[in-house]
C-alpha cells in the first residue's frame, strides 16, 4: 500500500534527523587534532560509495569504469594531503600560497579525469561494449562531481576551520530541507517537469530566501568570519555565501537528477531509505563544495591563500 504525502514526509524527517546525528559526530571528529586528514578519508569514502551507485546505475556503461573511479578518487583527493598536510614532506615549488592554492584546486579534477582514462586504458579490449548514457560532456561533469567534488570541503576545513565547514554543509542542506518542505506545503508550479518532476518554483524560492538567510546568521554568529575580515560590510558576504552555496546546492540537485534520469533509476541507492542512496544525500554538496572553495578565498580574505 503507497504511502500518504503526510506519512512520507514524516518517515523522511525522521531519517533525516538520524543522518544529522551521525554527521553531526563526523563534523565533532574533524575538530579533533588531524581532523583534516579524518575529513578528507570522509570524502573519500563518501566518493567511493558514490562511484559504485553510480555503476550501479549505469552512468558510465561499463562495471570496469569502477576501479577507474576509484583510482581517480584518490589521486584527486590525495593531490590536496599532498600539497596541505605537512607530513607529506612535499616541497612546493616556487609560488605563493595563493597561486599554489588555485594550481591544487583546478588540478585536481583534470589530474583524476586523467588518471580515470589511463586506468580504464587495461580494461578496453576486454569489456562488453556498452554504451554509457548522455553525452560525452555531461559524463566528464558527473566523472568531476562524483570523484573530485567533495574533496573541496578539505580547503573550507583548512583555511577555514571547522567552522567554515559546519557553516558550507548548513548551507548547503538548509536549502533541501526548506525546499523539501515548501514544496510539499505550496508547492503548484513545476519548473524542471522532465528533470525533476517533484521540484516546484514555491520550494526553489523557498530554499533560496533560506540559504540567504542562513548565511547571514552563520556570519552572525562567528561560522562565516566577519568585520575586517569580509569582502563586503556589515553581514552582504554572508548573505552572499548563503546565495551562491543555496544556487549551487540546487544545481547539484538537478544534476544528480539528470544522472537517474538518464539511468532511469527513481532513486541512486537504497542506503538511506526513503533518502534514497549516497549521491542522493550529498549531491548538493557536489556542486556548492566546489563554488565554495572557489569563492569563499575572496568573501572571507583568507589569510593563507590572500
């Protein structure tokens, strides 16, 4: 027997609140002496059961494309403990932090879709031909976000501290959940019907004014730095942090949606319920971590990469 709209959103809360708990000790644990090497073995684990959703699904159109993602996994994020973390006892070449800082954060995507064709280069001759779904680009994208993405939460962690991160993956899930529930209360308009059939215009606009709105509290409240030094006065970088972290966190969305739609798959996984799988529950994260470690440099004036 199907569900009830009243019955689903509950049992969504309830799994919902169960998953805060546990992230709410991965973030108590980053705070702890290495929490930044606990935070980046996070997201590697995290990648890697997203890249076996992913072929799982059929995304790339051959099982051989798993170890591929893998490896690429590691070598998109090990190049961040390569270049930050001390105890690698790699020298940087000449440059600022901050010119070394960009170099890491845009090579480290091309290396692992590098490393990710070299590592599939074994498997060509031997794998049932399959085609893979979508486009060539639109692969390259999900390639990107499924296996590089997340390791941005290392700088936002670095540079940042742990309040940085708390305030990235607030932001960054705020806008699901007021968007989750605007939807289900007003929701009437369906901007994306192909993509995704269940996102409304009431519950986008929902989740924008939340993400803005949360921004200025974490900025308020000492999760976002502020006074001297912010980028703009009074509590507009926050605000803008929520903005631009809200937009992109909605567009991780719809692309994770355009994968299972691809796919046609309702749902990435069955981990999480009626959550749905792994990708299902960080694919914000996949779009906002990065245009966090892009932007935040320059809101925040962060001190080593300024």
């Amino acid at each position: 027997m199907s569900k009830t709209r009243a019955q689903r959103i509950v049992q969504r809360t309830l799994v919902g609140g169960g998953l805060s708990l546990v992230l709410a000790g991965l973030l108590y644990t980053t705070s702890l002496p290495g929490g930044d090497r606990i935070l980046l073995a996070a997201t590697i684990l995290l990648a890697f059961v997203g890249c076996y959703e992913a072929m799982r699904m059929g995304l790339f159109g051959s099982k051989a494309s798993l170890p591929a993602m893998w490896v690429a996994t590691l070598v998109g994020t090990g190049l961040w403990a390569v270049v930050w973390d001390p105890s690698s006892g790699w020298e940087a070449p000449a440059g600022t932090p901050s010119q070394i800082y960009w170099a890491t954060l845009f090579a480290s995507p091309l290396f692992a879709w590098v490393f990710y064709l070299l590592a599939r280069l074994p498997h060509r001759p031997k794998e049932p031909i399959r085609r893979a779904p979508g486009s060539a680009v639109a692969r390259f994208v999900a390639l990107i976000c499924i296996t590089s993405a997340l390791a941005c939460m290392y700088p936002v962690r670095l540079f940042g501290g742990v309040e940085a991160l708390i305030a990235l993956i607030v932001l960054s899930k705020i806008g699901d959940i007021f968007g989750y529930y605007c939807g289900n209360m007003w929701g009437k308009t369906h901007p994306f019907p192909k993509l995704s059939p269940g996102k409304t215009t009431e519950g986008c606009l929902g989740s924008f004014v939340a993400g803005c709105v949360a921004g200025v509290l974490c900025q308020k409240y000492g999760l976002l730095p502020g006074g001297e030094a912010a980028w703009l006065p009074g509590y507009w970088a926050g605000g803008l942090a929520g903005a631009t972290v809200n937009l992109a966190s909605q567009a991780g969305d719809l692309f994770e949606s355009s994968w299972k739609r691809q796919t046609s798959v309702k749902d990435s996984g069955t981990w999480f319920g009626p959550s749905g799988g792994m990708l299902d529950l960080v694919d914000s994260l996949l779009v906002s971590a990065p245009v966090a470690a892009l932007t935040w440099p320059v809101l925040f004036q962060w001190v080593l990469v300024s």
